[in-house]
C-alpha cells in the first residue's frame, strides 16, 4: 500500500477525508498500523481553527489525533526495542531527546518539542509514523481502544490525582465530566478517594455514577455548594480538578476546598478571574496546572489499570471509520458522545 486515508481539520467546522502516501521510515522511527486513535477537547481547538498547540501553522496542516493505539508493521534500521507485530500506544510528545525536560521524561515541556495531531502529522489515518521513543508498550489483554484512551484521556487524570495527592483520606471534587473528567473519575477512585463530580448536563452525571462517583451534583444548582459542604462534613474537599475550564467552576472549586487544599486546572481557557485573597491565600491553597503525563508514569497507569480492573472501554460510547469523520466531530462537538474513537 503506497497511499493512505487521512483525517485533516482545516477550521470552521470543516472536515476532510484525503489520500495521502503512507510515511517512509527513518532510522529511528516505526511504522505503525492504526487500530484505535480518540477524538479529544482540544481537538476541536483545530476544528474552529484556533489551535491550542501550534496556532493558526497547526490548523488544517497535519493529520489530526494525539491518542493512537496500533501495531508495528516496520521499523528502522536502529530501532532494537521494538519489533513488528508489538501492540503499543503512543506518547504525544516529540521532544529533542536532550534536555533537561526530555532526561526526565517530561517531553511535553520540551523547548523544541512537536505534538502529535498538531504539529506532526497524527493517528487519525491508516497509518502513522513516530520516533520509537515514543511507543508504549501495552499488554497482550489491552484492546486498542483502551490503550488509546490510556494515554491523554486516562494518563493526564492519573497524574493529575497523584500531583493532587489523592489517597484514602482525600475528597475529591472533579467540575466537566466529559471523556476527561470520567476518566477522572476512575482514576481518583482508583487511588483511594471520595468523589464529587459536577457538570450541568444530566446524562454526564448519570455516567458518572455508573463510574463510581459518590455524589453527583450539577454545578448550577444553587444548592450544589451546599451538598458538597455536607458530603465532606463540613470541613471542605481535600483535592480538585477542573476539566470544565469554566470560570464559574473554577470559584466555586476554590471556594468547596478545605484549607491547605490543592487544585488542579486540567480544562483550556485563555483566562479566568478567582479571588486570591480569600480563596487561596487565608486558606493556603495549592494551585496548580496538570497536563498530560510524564513518560515515566506510563508503567504506574498500567499497574492501576491492572490493579483496580479499570475497563476504559466504558468511557468509549461511540466508535467511527475514517470516513465517518464528519459525523464524530459533530457529534462530539455537540456533547453527544463521551469518548468518540476511530477504530479500524
């Protein structure tokens, strides 16, 4: 085969399905058959045509999707770690491989870094070609679809629950229940913690609870500070992750967090307006952004999958073919799926 198909966003809500040549293979890449590969928030960024990664060059320019899942069907002539026939996901971040970002394994803060989807060229195709370094190894039990969801969906949230230090004792508010914030949801209980989980849209709490969440509010009731108040016995939550990026949910997190809380801000938006006084400084909060993962957790994401019986394909409510592209970023655009995945 010497053409593929290939999903592109050029912006506006535009969609497009083209034929293009299979990627050769450098000396350090593999060559990788698509089985599963998500559609994620912030694609849609290059759906309207305001990248979030790239800006204006992203859009339209490079084969969208940054959380692929396949099998090696060729590799370079360097590559040793790696054989055809390996199931793998992959690591969104192309890095330099030299600084000090990459030595930790943190290749998503790279100076020089590429994203996948973005800026170099992604999974939503037949095939994909990436830097060997950049495969995870998934086991033979794992379908495709799970090992994509592994990666940006579930693995952002588990890093994000451990950065927020959720264990046993912790109560864990988690605002937009989206594919992030459900994954959220099985991550945080995963590790131990009593979950809230907020958003206005009444399928996404039922999900939620299906998920394992403890109290499922939405956010707009005037009586949801309330509840959140009472579930934690009046002393506040311990933890909270925002996937909503909504200002209104970032207050009113702030505002449910127990003194010497932490928080995280998972959910995109160019700004947002809170109190400091009140909401972080008097109860001497910790708040912080969370996005993606270190490389070097991806053994750790397998081991609580593994662990807790974690079945990510629940998170998945609707699959598509390549060329029903169209219809799943409409769709998902419109809040009407969860996790939305190309499958071959």
């Amino acid at each position: 085969m010497t053409q593929m198909q290939a999903v592109f966003l050029p912006g506006n809500k535009q969609v497009e399905v083209r034929s293009i040549p299979v990627p050769d293979v450098g000396p350090d890449d593999v060559l990788l058959e698509m089985h599963a590969s998500c559609i994620c928030r912030s694609d849609l960024s290059l759906y309207y045509g305001n990248a979030v990664v790239g800006g204006g060059d992203a859009t339209g320019g490079f084969v969208c999707g940054h959380e692929p899942a396949g099998t090696v069907v060729a590799t370079g002539e360097a590559v040793t770690e790696f054989a055809v026939g390996d199931r793998v996901a992959v690591y969104l971040a192309i890095g330099c491989g030299v600084c000090a970002h990459c030595r930790r394994g943190d290749m998503h803060l790279c100076p020089k870094w590429k994203c996948l989807g973005f800026t170099y060229d992604g999974g939503n195709a037949e095939f994909i070609r990436v830097p060997a370094r950049n495969l995870l190894k998934v086991p033979g039990h794992m379908s495709a679809v799970a090992a994509a969801i592994s990666t940006d969906a579930f693995g952002t949230l588990f890093s994000a629950c451990r950065k927020v230090g959720v264990n046993g004792l912790s109560r864990i508010g988690i605002w937009g229940l989206g594919p992030m914030g459900s994954a959220g949801v099985l991550a945080a209980k995963a590790l131990g913690g009593q979950v809230v989980a907020l958003d206005p849209i009444a399928e996404r709490r039922e999900f939620a609870s299906k998920l394992g969440a403890d109290l499922v509010l939405d956010p707009t009731d005037s009586q949801a500070a309330l509840a959140i108040r009472e579930f934690s016995g009046g002393e506040g939550l311990t933890g909270a992750i925002d996937c909503s990026g909504n200002t209104a949910a970032h207050n009113m997190a702030l505002d449910a967090l127990a003194p010497l809380g932490r928080m995280a801000f998972v959910g995109e938006n160019a700004q947002t307006t809170i109190r400091p006084s009140d909401q972080l400084i008097r109860k001497q909060l910790t708040v912080f952004g969370s996005w993606y993962f270190g490389i070097n957790e991806y053994q750790d994401i397998l081991a609580t999958l593994s662990t807790h019986r974690i079945d990510l394909e629940r998170l998945a409510t609707h699959t598509f073919r390549l060329d029903e592209a169209e219809t799943a970023f409409r769709l998902f655009d419109q809040r009407e799926t969860e996790k939305a995945v190309f499958v071959r």
